[in-house]
C-alpha cells in the first residue's frame, strides 16, 4: 500500500514495516528551533511530536517502539 506523508514523499509499506519515521520538517515546525518531528507514514500526521536535534527524535522513535510494540507496526 502506498502511503504519501506530509512531505509528498510516497512510502511503500509492507506487513511488519514500521508507522512512524524521523523526519526534518523545518517549514512546518511550529518552533523554528525543532524542525525533527516523528511522523506516522500511515496518516501523515505529526501529533505535536517535534524535537530540536534529529538524535532526540530518534530516542522519542525508540521509545515509541518499545511502548506500543505491535501497534507501531505496519499489520496490512
């Protein structure tokens, strides 16, 4: 299933493929100072989840993943 994210880009996901992405978003950055946001590549929604340092966003991706196990994944 193809999904296009907030940035255009499509992303083919296939079963047991993650949701969520780091992305650098700058333009859309509500705070200048954070444009690293986490976005699920199903929906394309960000859910206010942006960081100052692309390293941040991947400990809070790391953390998501751990919390949510199977319901971060992509089940088809």
């Amino acid at each position: 299933m193809p999904i296009t994210g907030p940035t255009g880009n499509t992303k083919q996901l296939s079963k047991g493929d993650g949701l969520y992405e780091v992305q650098y978003q700058p333009r859309k950055a509500p705070d200048p100072s954070k444009p690293w946001c986490i976005t699920n590549l199903k929906t394309g929604d960000i859910a206010g989840r942006w960081h100052m340092t692309k390293s941040q966003a991947q400990g809070q991706l790391k953390a998501m993943y751990a919390n949510m196990g199977d319901k971060a994944v992509y089940s088809g």
